[in-house]
C-alpha cells in the first residue's frame, strides 16, 4: 500500500515544538512516517493513526482534534524501555464520508495483516463503523466493545451514523457481528425500546453506576474485544469538557485511564479508537490532556500483554467443573495458572459439530455458579450460539 495516497504526515510545526524534549519522552520514542521512506510495518508493535473527519458529527470541530492530542501524547514519558510506535499521521478526508471510511478501512486492513494495532484519534464516533468494516474484509467474527453514555442502538429511522452505526452494522448482509458491548450506559439517555432491542439481540450493557462500583468487571469484557470504541461522552463534563454531548455524570478521568489500561493488557483487542473529542467546547486542554493519557494507559496496558489464553492451549489451565442442578448442566471453568484471570466454556449444540467456546470471564462468575446461579454472561452466550 502506497500509504501517500492516503496520508498527510504529521505537522512539521508539531514536531519543532516537541523536538527538544528528553530522550525519554514519547516524542523521541515514536517513528513519524515518512512517505518517501521506506518503512517495514511489521516492525512496529502500535501505529497512531488520526482521522479529521466530522461530517457525521453533531457540530463541527471534530477535525481539529489529533494533532491536538499528539501535542499532548508526545510530551508524555514513554511507559517502558522499548517502544515500538510508528504514527502514521492524518487519514486525508475524502470527497464524501464513505470515501474517508474506505481509506480508513483499507489502512485498517494492511494494519491488521501486519500484526500491528492501530490507535485511532477521531473523528466522530460512526468511524466505529468504518473500523469494523476492515474485520468484516478480513472475515472473521467481531466483537465490539463500546465505552459510551448512549448504546448507539437507534430504534428509529435516523440515518446518521452517529447515533446509529451498531445498526448499520447489523443491517449488513455479511454481518460479522458476534457481540457488542456497552459499558457505561446512562439510563436517561437510553430508551427502553433500545434497551429491549439490545436483550432480543443478546448484546451486553453495563449502566455507569454499576461498572463505578466495582471498575474490575470491565476487564473480562475488554478481554473478549477485538475493536475498543471509547468515546469521550463516557466521561463526566468536569472531567472531559471538550464534547458537545458531555454530562454531568460519567466515568472520573481516572477511571477511564484504567479502563484504557485494561483494554491495553487484553491479548486479543487489536484496535483502540478514540473519538467525538471536539476541541472548540474545551478548557484549558483538558481534554486533550485527559485523551493523550487515555491513550497513554493503553500502550502502557499493551506492554503488560502476558499472551495468554487464546494463545497457550487451555489444557495448561486449571480446570473447575461446577454441576447446576436448575439446568442439569456442568459449568467449566478455567484458570490460568500466569495470570490468575479465568475463563468459561460455553456449549455449542453438538449436531452443529463445532468446538465449544471459550469466553473472559471473572471470579465472581465462578462463586456465583457454585452458589447455584447461572452466570449472565455464561447464560447469554450461550443463547446467542443456540
């Protein structure tokens, strides 16, 4: 791919600014692409990649946000002794939105195919869609997880992307759709129409005030993603000013660094996109500030990453086997003797003749399936695969 025809390198002017920093700090860690260079991307670990596109966006500004936010990455500390970061610089917008989606989508694609995960700065949150677009090229079963106030699951016939783009996912003739997540829904934001929608679809919501009383369970759900979704409408006002839907509730800035950082440490997640930053609604770059360290804890999480399972083959697991006398059905559970963190086998119907599934899942749901309780996400899954 002659990545030229597609992107704009990052600012001179940005790199003058940050040019004099220490050794340590991020500016001095990064690659910035080079279009008359040759480069070999399997190389490299992570790429930045920002895309100025707003035209599906509530109020313009959205273009002005990733060279802000590099402003603000770069002069950070690099988070470990090696770092291998290329930042390919900024998607060029193209005639129509769906032109930028194809780009975006096709530099997606020769990402992936390199092993290499791409740290994406919107833009407006219906390049969601885009995103998934490139797995849907590459054929495989997807699961989204999206932090946001609202499901983005729209029950009427909205044909913005922005509130709808879930339902132009799964409106697709070649859906490859396993599951999407929510986590951090507000209730008044939410309709109940959607809320009936996303349970006849089997889909996963978790309501803010549920994920603020124990941040922990986010980090089963961000073990299962391939795409991360994270919208700065998730994060309170005070916290994140710079969105033209921010509230007075949310997740505290630290908060959303460790839900970053959690979705950093996943093995499977393999993209991270961040969106709906609208600098002209900001204060003081606060929140550019809070993105930059968002994204931070992200490649700080992914320098964690412990390969484990899908990676190491499960019979190097312990194995707990819990009998439901409700359903008559033995539960089996996995732990993984490195890290601790355990797994959940699901049951496919046998005349369907595949494996059975493996899920993320928590302590918790071990406890509660030997106090006699299905697991919702056991229970869920396994609705979803019958």
């Amino acid at each position: 791919m002659k990545f030229k025809d597609y992107l704009t390198p990052v600012n001179n002017k940005l790199l003058e600014i940050n040019s004099n920093l220490d050794k340590f700090k991020l500016a001095n860690n990064i690659c910035i692409l080079n279009p008359l260079d040759n480069y070999n991307l399997k190389d490299f670990d992570l790429a930045i990649l920002g895309i100025p596109e707003e035209r599906n966006s509530q109020f313009i500004g959205c273009k002005l946000t990733p060279d802000l936010v590099r402003t603000q990455l770069y002069n950070l500390y690099r988070p470990n002794n090696k770092t291998n970061i290329i930042d390919l610089g900024n998607i060029i917008p193209g005639n129509t939105v769906n032109d930028t989606y194809a780009a975006f989508r096709d530099i997606l694609i020769e990402l992936l195919n390199c092993n290499v995960i791409p740290i994406i700065i919107g833009g407006s949150n219906d390049l969601t869609f885009a995103n998934y677009l490139a797995y849907e090229k590459l054929e495989q079963a997807i699961n989204i997880v999206s932090i946001d106030s609202k499901i983005n699951l729209s029950v009427s016939n909205t044909e913005n992307l922005l509130y709808s783009y879930l339902n132009e996912i799964i409106m697709r003739k070649n859906n490859r759709l396993f599951n999407f997540s929510n986590i951090g829904y507000q209730s008044y934001f939410v309709s109940q129409e959607e809320i009936d929608l996303a349970n006849n679809l089997f889909f996963d919501y978790y309501r803010l005030g549920s994920i603020q009383n124990n941040l922990k369970k986010v980090e089963p759900i961000l073990r299962d993603a391939d795409i991360i979704s994270f919208c700065i409408s998730a994060i309170k006002q005070s916290d994140a000013p710079g969105n033209s839907n921010s509230s007075p509730n949310g997740f505290y800035g630290e908060e959303a660094c460790q839900i970053a950082k959690y979705a950093g440490i996943s093995d499977k997640v393999s993209s991270f996109g961040l969106y709906d930053l609208n600098p002209k609604f900001d204060k003081h770059n606060q929140t550019t500030h809070l993105a930059a360290q968002i994204i931070w804890h992200f490649i700080e999480g992914f320098y964690q990453r412990k390969k484990d399972y899908p990676f190491t083959e499960i019979d190097n697991y312990q194995k707990f086997i819990v009998h439901l006398v409700k359903i008559d059905h033995d539960l089996v559970f996995y732990k993984s003797n490195k890290t601790d963190r355990w797994w959940l086998e699901i049951p496919y119907i046998k005349s369907l003749g595949k494996k059975n599934l493996i899920v993320a899942c928590s302590y918790e749901d071990y406890q509660m399936a030997c106090n006699h309780e299905i697991p919702d996400r056991w229970w869920k899954i396994y609705q979803k695969i019958s």
